[in-house]
C-alpha cells in the first residue's frame, strides 16, 4: 500500500496548517499540498497529503474520511497516478 492521500471536497477556505496539523493525529505528514486554479490562485477543491508510512495513511483515511471540515464532508483514500483512470479505461488493442 502506498502512503501518498488524496484528500477530496476540501473546502476554499481550508489551510494547509489545519489539515497539517488534523493528519499529524495520524501519523508524520511528509508532504502536504493544496493545489490552486493556475488562472484564478483558487483552491482547486482537493489536497495531497503524504504520510511517513502505509500504516501512518491506512490510519488517517480511517479517522478522517467522512469529517467535516469548514462544512464540508472530506473524501480521503489512496492517490492514484496523475492518468491512471484514463489509462485503466483505456482498450488495449
């Protein structure tokens, strides 16, 4: 299992310090990232986290999916590679 999280529907008004400091109940946070709109500098709605271990990130999408954060409920699970979807779905020929 792989330690690197996608954390999704987090809210605009969410920091990194506050999820830094929520996954860190988890475990040790390597890298935390909430990625912004290139034209607007918005949040784009989601983040990703990176934990120490496997266990460190099996453990925080068992306490933290499903909370609620600025009013909104965050989805966390395993990050898949940038394409991977799009791959999978893909025919092989």
């Amino acid at each position: 299992m792989d330690s690197k999280l996608y954390v999704g529907n987090v809210a605009s008004s969410t920091t990194e310090d506050e999820l830094r400091t929520l996954f860190a109940k988890a475990g040790t946070v390597e890298r935390l990232a909430i990625p912004t709109d290139r034209s607007t500098n918005q949040p784009r709605g989601f983040a990703l986290v990176e934990m120490a271990t496997a266990d460190e990130a099996q453990r925080a999408i068992t306490m933290w999916d499903g909370h609620t954060i600025g009013a909104q409920q965050i989805n966390v699970k395993i990050s898949q590679p940038k394409g991977a979807l799009s791959q999978a779905s893909t025919p092989q020929l």
